[in-house]
C-alpha cells in the first residue's frame, strides 16, 4: 500500500513540476518583455555628487547590452535557480523506492536536469567574460566565478561515481551531496545579488523580480520539507500490525457505564 501511495506522489511532484517549469519560463519571458528600455533610466536626474558612478554606467548601457544583462540573469536563474534544486528533489525520491527500473528513471532525469543546468550556467559564463567588463569588485562577480569552477568539479565529482558496495562511496556520497547542496544554495544567493546588481546599474526596480523568485524558492523549500514528512503523513491514522492503540478521551466517555 505505501508503494502505491508513494507512486501516486510521485506522480503529482511531477505534474506539479511541469507545471512549474511551464509557468516559470513563460512569466520570465513575459517579464523580459515587460522590462523598460534603457532610455527610461536616463529620464531620473540624480546628484551628481552622490550617483556620479552609477550615472555613468546609464551612459555606456546601450540596448543590446541591456538585452544581454537580462539573458545573462534569465540564464542562470533557469540554470541555479530551477533546473538545479528540482534535481535535488527528484534524486531525494530514491530514498524511498526499491523498485530498481523506477530508480533508474529517477537517477536519468536527476542527471538530464543536471546536464542542462550545467550548459545553461555554462552558456551564461561564456556571456559574461565575453561581453561585460569583468572588475570583480563585487560580490555577485566574485561568487559567481567561484561557482563557475565548482560546478564543473561537481560534473567531475559525478562522473567519478564508485559502484555500491565500493569502500569510497560513503566518501563519494557524503563529498557528492554536501557539494551539490552547498552549489545550490549559493547560486540561489548569487541570483538575489544578480538582482541588486542589476538595480544598481540601471536603477530599474527589480521588486517584482524578488517577489517572485522568493516565491518559487518557497514552494520547492515546502516541496522539500515535505518529502521527509510524506511517510509520517500517511501512518497518522494507520493502525500498525495488532499494536494496541490508546483510546482517545471521546471513547473513554462512551465506555463508561451509566
């Protein structure tokens, strides 16, 4: 019976999921399409004293490379913001499947998400070397080369998978898992940088944005708490072999003779 239940979850994580995917590119481009022109930024007179720099930087942004900004962050936002942690939701389904083809299916599409989520954050890095000026000299710059490198050595990690049973695989699991997570979390923190980056140099709100990728980060964290809690949810209620159980105080009252 907990087979049955947990294929029918797992089925709805996956309709819910394409659902997502759907919803969340199509608002994106629905979002780019909405985005003011880079002439608009410039109808806002600051001090000079105060906004020199980021006047400045109004000037050099030409449309194409707003346009380029923007791919870049809709890159990685699909990249490390997506892709990303639903393959770390699809690859916790294993821990409860014993069927050995459903967890075949489970690890090839935990490795297809993976894969495209590579080339994308791959796509977006070779986009930003080659058409921004690359200063380092914030955060968002900084934390994303360093996540550039460590997500290649993740594809290298996972490529170097020991067979179960192998006296490395606990060291390959634990170095494995940490490493995606610890990858996952800090591009998620890069997009909300991304974010502030982007309103600094335009000084375009990026509000809407935040809301909704704070939403989208929301729901996948439910959706991941909630895969510990699933078993648990289902026996509540659920009479264990001839256990005895306590009665509850209605059924006490209605015990006691009159």
């Amino acid at each position: 019976m907990d087979t049955v239940y947990l294929i029918i979850f797992n089925a709805i994580i996956i309709m819910h999921l394409s659902k997502l995917v759907f919803l969340t590119v199509a608002a994106s481009f629905v979002l780019l399409a909405l985005l003011p022109s880079g002439s608009s930024s410039r109808e806002e007179e600051k001090p000079m004293s105060i906004h020199k720099k980021e006047t400045q930087n109004i000037q050099k942004l030409t449309p194409e490379l707003s346009s380029e900004i923007i791919l870049h962050g809709f890159l990685l936002w699909v990249s490390m913001g997506f892709l990303m942690p639903i393959a770390l939701l699809i690859i916790r389904m294993s821990n409860r499947v014993e069927c050995g083809r459903r967890l075949q299916v489970i690890f090839y599409f935990h490795v297809i998400l993976q894969i495209l989520s590579v080339l994308l954050a791959t796509a977006a890095a070779i986009m930003s070397f080659k058409n921004f000026e690359n200063s380092f000299s914030n955060s968002h710059q900084r934390l994303g080369l360093a996540l550039y490198g460590v997500i290649w050595l993740q594809v290298l990690i996972g490529l170097l998978r020991p067979q179960r049973g192998s006296k490395r695989r606990s060291m390959w699991y634990f170095s494995h898992w940490s490493l995606g997570t610890g990858v996952s979390m800090l591009g998620i923190i890069n997009i909300y940088t991304g974010l502030q980056a982007y309103q600094k140099k335009t000084l375009r709100s990026t509000r809407l944005w935040t809301i909704l990728f704070t939403a989208e980060i929301s729901f996948i964290a439910f959706l991941y708490l909630l895969q510990d809690k699933w078993n648990y949810l289902q026996k509540q209620g659920v009479i264990l072999g001839n256990e005895p159980t306590m009665p509850t105080a209605n059924q006490k009252e209605m015990n006691v003779p009159s």
